[in-house]
C-alpha cells in the first residue's frame, strides 16, 4: 500500500470543523484558524460542460450544548465527587437523615414544584442527607406497580437548578421507606464550608 500524500482537509471538511469550533472557547492565548475560503476550483462548472451532480450528503446536525464535566448524569446508586467510603455510607442509609419529603398523593406537577422548594431549602439551611418518599404507585389486581412519581423523580434531581445541588441519590432503605423512598445527598453550599 503506498502511503497517502497529505492533502489537508477540504472546505467541506473546514467548514464541518468550524461550525464544531465555534461552539467552544479556544485555550488562552490561542484563536481559531480563519474560516474556509468558499470553493472555487472543487464543485465548480468548467465552461461548455453541464454541473456535475452534487452527491447529497447528510446535513450536520447541530453540536448539542455540552455539558459541564463536574455534572454527570446522575443514576440511581452512583456517586460521582465523594470518596467511596461516604459513598458506601449513604448507599447503607448510614448517613444522618436531615430532612423529609413526602411526595404521596399529590400530582406531578404539585409533586415537582414541592421537590425544587424543598430542595432549595434545605440546601440553604445545610441539610446535607434527605429522604423523599414518592410512595411505591398504585397497583391494579393484574398490573405492576406504576409509580409515576417514583419513575419521574431521577429526571426531576437531574434537571437545573436541581442537578447543581444534588450529588447523588439512592433507593432508601426499609426503615426509611424501602422501594417508595429516596435518599438525595445535597452539596455543600460555600458558606457551609
């Protein structure tokens, strides 16, 4: 195999990565390289000869918003920002509880609006581990537990402004509320430190 000559990248290719870099700050003390000249020898019409057809290539969908890297998504039982042994600890239900939320029998929306206060609140006032009981759902004579509040509550922890206040959270334990409950283990506000 002959070793390919080095062509650089194309206007395509250019064009691609600019609209890729342009959605991130470059390191200090560097800057973008200037933007792609528009094509001119590449996919122009020679005189006398008919347009080459265009081969129709996908369109680029548009680079989704990133993400802060110390905001992972959270999942039931993982822990990302504390050691393993506090991790393990908040897992068992060892930690001290500071607070709870019983969500039971409200409606979603209720549910969600008394989740982001509550949150809020005892962020404010330093609780570091909270329960919050969304209850096991209803259950029909032939039907599975449906738990609507159950099944919403890890989206609801890991939409803003919750996510930045939450570290983790984990199925609660029997004497804290088994298979209907949640511990939410809450950062540390700066004046908490």
């Amino acid at each position: 195999m002959a070793p390919r000559k080095d062509r650089g990248l194309s206007s395509e290719d250019l064009r691609i990565w600019r609209a890729v870099a342009e959605t991130v700050a470059p390191f200090p003390g560097k800057t973008l390289p200037p933007a792609p000249e528009p094509e001119t020898a590449i996919g122009a019409p020679v005189e006398g000869k008919a347009p080459a057809r265009k081969s129709r290539q996908p369109a680029v969908a548009a680079p989704a918003k990133p993400r802060s890297p110390s905001l992972h998504e959270l999942d039931a039982g993982t822990a990302h920002g504390i050691d393993h042994r506090m991790a393990q600890r908040f897992k068992r239900g060892q930690l001290p509880i500071d607070a709870h939320l019983d969500l039971h029998g409200m409606t979603r929306e209720r549910a969600h609006e008394a989740l982001n206060r509550f949150l809020a609140s005892a962020q404010s006032r330093g609780d570091r581990c909270i329960v919050v009981v969304t209850g096991k759902g209803q259950k029909g004579p032939l039907e599975p537990h449906t738990g609507v509040l159950k099944a919403t509550l890890p989206r609801w922890l890991n939409d803003a402004p919750n996510r930045a206040r939450v570290l983790a959270f984990a199925p609660a334990r029997p004497q804290h509320g088994g298979a209907g409950a949640f511990y939410v283990l809450l950062k540390r506000t700066r004046q908490d430190r």
